[in-house]
C-alpha cells in the first residue's frame, strides 16, 4: 500500500511538471497593440575634448553648418571648422503602443563617428522617425552615460562604455500611431509561438468563461474573439480576458549551443538516454625555425634564410564513459560533466548524442 502511495505521488508529480496554468495574457497579446522603433540623427555638443575628430569625420561637420544654417548663422564659405566638443550619434526610441502627444519615452545615444566619450555631452533637438519616414518624437536632453574614463601620459583607465548613454524621459511623442484595437466587431489574440493544442485550449477556455462561439481559431497562432463595441467595454472584457487560466504544456526539450562563446543552456525537459562516450584530445603542435644558409667560399652563391618546420602530433588517451539514463536536468548536467570535457568539447559531444539519438532534446547552434 505505502508503495502504491508513493508511486502514485511519483505520478502526480510528474504530471505537475508536465502541464501547469498561466493566464492567457502570458501566452498570448493583442494583435495590433506593439511597439514601434524610432531613430534619428543627432548631434552631441558640450563634450570635454572628447568628441569627434572633424578630419575623419567630415559628416559631423556638415552636420553642424546645416543647423547653424537654419538658425541664421552662415560660416564664411570654405572655412573648416576644428572642434572637439561636437560629436554626431544616432538617436533610438521606442513608441510604446498607445502613446499620445506630449507623453516622454527614453532614448538611447549611440556615437556614431570617433569620439572617445559623450560623458557630460547634450543632445540638440533631434527628430525620430518611425519606418514610414514620418516625424513621431522629438529627442533632446543631458546624456546620462555609465562610465568613467581617464588617460595621461599613455596610460589610459576605463570603466564600461563611453560611446552610448541614454536620456530618461528624453523625447516627447509628436504623432499618434493609429491602432486596429477599436475596429471591428471582433479581436485578435496572437500566441507567443505557434501551437495548435494550445490555439484549442485557448478557445475551450474563452468559451466557458462566456458563451460558446465567442472565440474561434484561425490557424495554430490566431484566435478571433468577438467583443464589444464600445471603447470602454472592451477594455474592460479584455482585462478579463487576460486573466483566464489556460493549461500550458512544458517547453519542448531544447539545448542552446553557442560554437563561438562555447556557453550551452539546456531547459529543464532536457533528458539523456543510456550511452557510452569514448573523449581524448588531439594536440598538433607546429614549430617553424629560421635557419641561415652560407654557401661555400668562391662558389657564387648567395646567403639565404630557410625555415625549418617540426611538427608533432600527440594524442592523448580517450577513456570510455557510460552516460546512464537521467530524467531530470541535472542529473543530464552531472552525466556530462563525469566526461572531464571543456564546454568547447561538449559542442562535439552533444552533437554526437543528439545525432545517436541518445539525447532527447532539439539541439540549436547559434
């Protein structure tokens, strides 16, 4: 009996891990409500001698006639200007959706010639487009960068990056961008990833909230739901639309491999199936040594230089290791880690498992 007990809470368990309930506003959004990109050109004043070079960056100061222009100042024609406290950056935003004239949204600035740091610096009013080429937000503040650095006597100290700040509250929104929330008789709900059973859940469980038919499925990621028609009551249907508990099932087994950083994440669905690995290293060392040839006296010749190339090959012995079955992540993490091997040879290893289809997991290289 206490068996049984224990091997039905064994179930249960293992049942929770499987499938659990998230809110529908966590596995899905509003189609049409999103964000949009903003940038723009700017340029930087008040620097400390830190800003671009005009020499190599002939656009900065293009830049900068074309604003004195428009303000009423003309240079003499053909003088060229030398400054250090001028910097051209690139101005980036983010149009949250929703967002009216008047409302302030943060910025980002980006160096975008050769200046050593925009520390201290301020943004001239700098207009951000949107993709249609349209004038959305105007940007213009005090740099706020998150760094420090000094140099003297050809010593130099830095302390993280002093090519980009960013300005809090920085641009003022100057256009609205038109949303599909309020037109037509129906919303669409979009799905974060594209899952037939889920689309199927998602449905059963608007349905039974309301009456049946108020939602349908248009592939595995679309779902139309019908609301009301009035601004104010579809606000408030989709609050409680948000809250409704759908039953989501675990992510799919997957292991994250970057070949150029060597850092692999697994998620926790990983599992690893007996198998026996046999690991050695390969070592090829080359030596190249310049040597002088001196040909005999009276002979004619010529004294020239010749490589001497040695080459040796070690390899080192592989020992062969059994990978028991491991159900749960870190008994995979302990099986791996019995190998010894560096995260640049566990890339090989697991491609090898993933291809004997000892590990039960998508396998992605970035």
């Amino acid at each position: 009996m206490a068996a049984l007990i224990r091997s039905l809470a064994l179930v249960l368990a293992l049942a929770a891990g499987i499938a659990h309930a998230e809110r529908l506003k966590d596995v899905a959004s509003v189609q049409g409500v999103r964000a949009n990109p903003l940038i723009g050109y700017g340029l930087v004043v008040g620097l400390d001698g830190s800003g671009d070079q005009t020499a190599q960056t002939p656009f900065t100061t293009q830049s900068l006639t074309a604003m004195l222009a428009q303000l009423g100042i003309n240079l003499p024609p053909g003088q060229a200007l030398q400054l250090k406290n001028v910097a051209a950056v690139m101005v980036t935003a983010t149009l949250p959706p929703f967002a009216r004239p008047g409302q302030a949204v943060d910025v980002t600035v980006s160096s975008l010639g050769n200046a050593k740091s925009l520390k201290g610096g301020t943004l001239l009013l700098t207009p951000l487009k949107g993709a249609d080429r349209q004038i959305y937000a105007m940007a213009q503040g005090n740099l706020v960068v998150a760094g420090a650095g000094a140099s003297s006597g050809g010593s130099k100290a830095q302390v993280n990056h002093l090519a980009a700040g960013r300005i809090p509250g920085g641009a003022l929104v100057e256009r609205v961008v038109a949303s599909p929330f309020a037109a037509g008789p129906d919303v669409r709900l979009e799905l974060h990833a594209t899952d037939f059973t889920l689309a199927r859940r998602v449905v059963e469980a608007i349905d039974a909230r309301w009456t049946p038919g108020t939602a349908r499925a248009l592939d595995g990621r679309v779902i139309s739901v019908r609301a009301p028609e009035t601004p104010d009551e579809r606000v408030a249907f989709l609050a409680g639309l948000e809250e409704i508990p759908v039953t989501v099932d675990a992510p799919a087994a997957k292991v994250i491999v970057n070949a150029r950083t060597g850092s692999i994440v697994m998620n926790q669905s990983v599992s690893l199936q007996p198998a026996a690995v046999a690991h050695g290293n390969l070592s090829v060392t080359i030596n190249a040594t310049p040597q002088v040839s001196q040909p005999n006296a009276l002979s004619g010749g010529q004294t020239v230089v010749t490589q001497k190339t040695d080459i040796q090959i070690k390899q080192d012995g592989g020992q062969l290791a059994v990978l028991g079955p491991a159900a749960r992540l870190s008994d995979v993490v302990r099986a791996l880690n019995t190998l010894g091997a560096t995260p640049q040879d566990l890339l090989a290893i697991l491609q090898a498992l993933h291809a004997s289809g000892a590990l039960r997991a998508e396998l992605e290289i970035l």
